[in-house]
C-alpha cells in the first residue's frame, strides 16, 4: 500500500493530550498503513523552517518546523484565524483582511511546500486538512509533484455569495482545483463549494460528476463526514465511570441532574448564547435551582487572536452573574472550567451527564456531540441537545435540534431533556450510536483515502456541457 503523508498546520505528536478533533483522527489513519505527518511545531524560532524536528512512532515520521514570529503572526493569527475562520463560519463581521496577513499565509504555504518536497516519495498519498493550506496543492503542483493529493477542509463552508467578499477568493479558492479530491462535512458544505465553482470561478461539471476548472484541472468534491473512534470511547467512559474522580463528582451531585458543555473557547460554539439559555431556565423554573448544576469545560484557544481574549471576560462576568444571582452555599449552578482534563477522564463526565448541551452557532462537525453519544450507559442514557448549525445535526437528528440563537427554544430543550422519561431517552440514543458505530472514523479515513485512489490521474473525462 503506498504511504500516507498527511499534512496540517498542527502534528498531534504521539502521546500528546491534543485538544483538537484532527489528532485522533490521524492517528488512526496512519498507524493502519504507516507514513509522514509534517506541519508546524507550534513553536517559534528566529527564521521559520530552519531545522525540521523529526520523532518515530509506530511506522510514523513526524517532521514539524518552526515559524518565525512574524510567519506566525500573519499566517496563523492573521489570516487564517482572522479572515478565514470567521468567513467560513459565517461571520463576515468578524473578518479582518490585510493584505499583508494574506502574503504571509501564501509564504508559509510556500515554505510547507518547498520543505516538504524533498521528503516526498512518488507513489505517495498526500493528505492535506484544514483551511491554513488551502493553496498547498497548487504550491506542490507547480514544483513538479504529481501524486494523488486530497484536501479536507474541517470547518463549514458558506454560501457563494459569502465567499466572494474576501479579497482574492478566486486564488485563493480557485486553487482547490489542485487536488483530487476536496472533502467536506456535509453535503451543504460541499453544494456551497460546488455553487462556488460553477457560478463563481467558470467551472462546469463533468460527466463522471467532477468538476473542471476554465484551466481544465479535474477534480471530485464529496461529504465525508469526520466521526470518532466509537468503540474506544464507550470503553473509556464505561471504565472511567468506575473510578475514583467520577465517583468522587457523582456524589457531590447526589440526585442533582449534570449538564455538561465541552468546548475549545471559540466564538462559533455559541457559549454566551448558553449560558444565556441556562440562566434563563433557573429564572423561569425556580423548581429546577438546586436540582441540576451545569458544567462547561472550555480550554483556553487562540489567545493572540483579540476577539478571543474578549470572549473570555464575556464568560467570565456571564457565569459569575449566574452564579452571584442564584448561588447557594450548598450549590453553584454554573461551574466554568478553563482546562483541558485526560480524554477518559472527559468520556466519564459525559457518561455522567443527563444532558449534553452542545450549541454552536456555526460548527464544521462538532466531535463532542459523538462523543457525549458514545459515553452513555445503554441502560440509562442521556439526551443531547444539539445545533442544527453544527454538521453533526444531519447525523445525529434524534438529538434534540434548537437553533441556538433562540434563547427560549434552547430553555424549553433543556426543560424538555431533564424531564424525558427513560425510554425515550433509550429511543433516541439507540439509533445515533449505532450510526456512530457503523461510521467511526476509521470508517472515514478509510471511505475518504479509498476515494482519492480511485480518482483518475491523467486524462479529462468528457464534459456534459
Ligand atoms: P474543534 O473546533 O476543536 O474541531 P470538536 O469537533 O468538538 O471541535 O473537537 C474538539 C475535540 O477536543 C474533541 O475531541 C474534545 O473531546 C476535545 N476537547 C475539547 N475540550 C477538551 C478539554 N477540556 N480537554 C480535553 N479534550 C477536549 C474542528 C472543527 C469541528 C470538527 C473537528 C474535526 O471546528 O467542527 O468536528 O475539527 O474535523
């Protein structure tokens, strides 16, 4: 089997807690069949790509490189987590563009290319995820390298209309036609990139269903959507709930019903619209105070991006007003936890939670609705309110679905949850687990490199006009 190099702008590192969705996923697809995963070291040196960092793991190489402060800056913190990351997740008024930001993200791509080059082989399969390499495959392309190379773009993607308000989106975008393959979440996902292509950039579709680029570049756009390792978590969580920390929260909550968030603190996962939900449902059901406690875990992320940095005192002043409105010495209604906790240990949590409350506003996937569906017990399951902005929702539709800007459907959901009866709770998990089940990540990798060795390499197929 020809091997996998895969590519991100972050490597999880064997053994390294990771608070990303990307890193479990790799790992699973490159233990299988052995390889390179090359990115970024996340950290900073004077020059950017100096010295390449090499560790072995498993048939792995993993080779990152530093960036330099101003690389970073622009590349990472600029464009990417200033221009692309809210365009993508809808927020046009978030979206700061300068063009300085924008020639760093093409400089870095370059140096991606340029240090990847010489670790290439010819029948390699080349992977690469997420919207901080869009324009690598053009930059391989141009230097000669003609493997099968498929991109995966881990966030949303919206309309047309949206994309073409960042500056040199037909570069930018247009150079998606590079791979093979372009895989997405959902199948609106990839309509979105598909509109983008025929009705923005002058591509057409061809007979086989690719599409062709008015520079005639062949290539297949399809949903994938990204999963978790099903069975490995519901192990973990059934023996996490068995040791001492579970047991320990377990009973300081007594007959208390637990809500849970698990979030990297991100303004697309919708937390202040949650704890606005939240606090209005101690407000209208004053029966419920002292019967449930909410637990949002959220990690710090992105701290150099400043919206970020606000979003932490929103929270912070939103959950100690909750909590200085409703607090009772014996009870806190609203525990906010900025840490990251060992995946099992999380798995235990979700398994001990009544109601996973997962509400972003925009979310390419959303990793911890699976999760939280994996963890439960069978024989007492909990329910999962979900977003229907979050790509997880096409999957996971006996979630209850809310549309997470609207404060009272979000209260009612949570009303409703806390107060289903067992069997109905049994109802609606079953089936989204065995989906889960059936579709593991493992099934993803597999489904997504399967399909990009099947593409042709060569020859155009005919066009149906
Ligand atoms: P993220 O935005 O990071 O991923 P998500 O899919 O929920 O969001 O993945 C988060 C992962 O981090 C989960 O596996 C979760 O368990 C873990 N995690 C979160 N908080 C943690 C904590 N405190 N401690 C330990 N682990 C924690 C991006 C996209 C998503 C997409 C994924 C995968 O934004 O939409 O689902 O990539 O494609």
């Amino acid at each position: 089997m020809p091997r996998l190099v895969i590519v991100s702008n972050r490597v999880a590192l064997p053994r390294q807690t990771s608070t990303g969705g990307l890193g479990s996923a790799m790992h699973a697809a490159t233990r299988e069949q052995g390889g390179l995963w090359f990115g970024w070291s996340g950290k900073l040196a004077e020059h950017s790509g100096a010295v390449l960092h090499r560790q072995q793991h498993e048939q792995v190489d993993y080779v990152t490189m530093d960036l330099s402060r101003t690389d970073h800056d622009q590349y990472y913190a600029g464009f990417a987590n200033r221009a692309l990351w809210p365009l993508f997740h809808y927020r046009a008024g978030l979206v700061e563009y300068r063009r300085a930001n924008m020639e760093g993200y093409l400089r870095v791509n370059e140096l991606f290319a340029d240090r990847l080059l010489p670790l290439l082989q010819p029948d390699d399969t080349i992977w690469v995820h997420d919207y901080h390499l869009i324009p690598l495959g053009a930059l391989l392309r141009q230097r000669g390298v003609a493997n099968r190379i498929g991109f995966f773009l881990h966030t949303p993607l919206p309309a047309a209309g949206l994309l073409i308000a960042l500056p040199r989106h037909q570069e930018l975008l247009g150079s998606l036609a590079s791979y093979h393959l372009v895989g997405l979440h959902t199948e609106r996902d990839q309509r979105a990139l598909d509109d983008y292509f025929l009705h923005e950039a002058g591509a057409r579709r061809l007979a086989d269903g690719r599409l062709q680029d008015a520079a005639g570049a062949c290539f297949r756009t399809r949903a994938f959507p990204i999963s978790i390792d099903t069975g490995k978590v519901a192990r973990q969580a059934e023996r996490a709930s068995r040791g001492l920390k579970i047991r320990q929260l377990r009973d300081s909550l007594g007959t208390r019903a637990l809500v849970i968030g698990v979030d990297r603190l991100d303004y697309s996962k919708g937390l202040p619209e949650r704890f606005k939900a939240y606090g209005r449902l101690l407000d209208r059901q004053a029966g419920l105070r002292k019967q449930v406690s909410f637990l949002q875990i959220a990690p710090h992320s992105r701290d150099t991006v400043p919206e970020y940095r606000q979003l932490r005192h929103q929270l912070e002043r939103s959950a100690g007003h909750i909590n200085g409105r409703y607090a009772e010495p014996d009870w806190t209604p609203i525990s906010y936890v900025n840490r990251s906790f060992p995946h099992q240990l999380l798995t235990g949590y979700y398994r001990v939670a009544r109601v996973g409350l997962v509400t972003p506003l925009r979310d390419g996937m959303n990793l911890v609705a699976k999760e939280y569906i994996a963890s439960q017990d069978a024989l007492d399951p909990g329910v999962l309110v979900l977003s229907r902005f979050a790509g997880a929702a096409q999957e996971l539709d006996s979630a209850l679905l809310v549309n997470p800007s609207d404060t009272e459907e979000v209260t009612e959901a949570l009303e409703t949850a806390l107060s289903m009866p067992l069997q109905e709770r049994q109802r609606r998990w079953r089936p989204m687990y065995e989906h889960l089940c059936r579709y593991d990540v493992n099934y993803w990798c597999k489904d997504f490199l399967d399909t990009l060795r099947q593409q042709p390499t060569g020859a155009i197929a005919p066009a149906t006009v």
